[in-house]
C-alpha cells in the first residue's frame, strides 16, 4: 500500500462488526476507543436491516451514511383516492 496524505472515505462493510449503534446516540467505530455521537438515528425505523455504512468527510463535517433494507410496504388506498382515480380513468 502506498501512503495517502488525507482520506476521505471510509467503508464499513458488516453491522455488527466494523460499526454498530450503541444507544439513541451513539455509533462505535472498530478500531476508536470511544464511541462517536451521531445525529439523525432515530430515522433509522425500528424493524430496518441495517447493513453497511460508508463514513465520509466533506467540507471539514464528518457523515455517516448508512445502507438500510426494510420491507417493501403495500399503499393504503382510501375510498377518497379510489374515487379521484375512477374520475380521472373515465
């Protein structure tokens, strides 16, 4: 491996091993004693697979973007909608 004077990404291949989610606030890195406070978990919806994540720094801010899978949720028509759609078929 050759030196790099400045990285700018990171991935975070395995949940669970490279980086999990330690609390409401936290995330804990491999490799940093401490854990990082974080900002925006509570999007992360409960029953969400969480998979790998890709630690970034841009403009001087340091992100954490994640990958989530969740199950793909069926719309709720209402008899309101049904109807604009008739409306607008016939």
């Amino acid at each position: 491996m050759k030196f790099k004077s400045a990285i700018d990404s990171v991935p975070l291949k395995q949940f669970g091993n490279t980086w999990k989610i330690v609390g409401n606030k936290h995330v804990h890195i491999q490799g940093m004693k401490q854990s990082l406070r974080v900002r925006g978990i509570f999007q992360i919806p409960k029953d969400a697979e969480v998979a790998s994540a890709l630690s970034i720094r841009k403009h001087g801010d340091c992100f954490l973007h994640a990958t989530i899978y969740q199950t793909k949720m069926a719309p709720v028509n209402t008899e309101h909608e049904k109807q604009e759609h008739s409306e607008k078929v016939a």
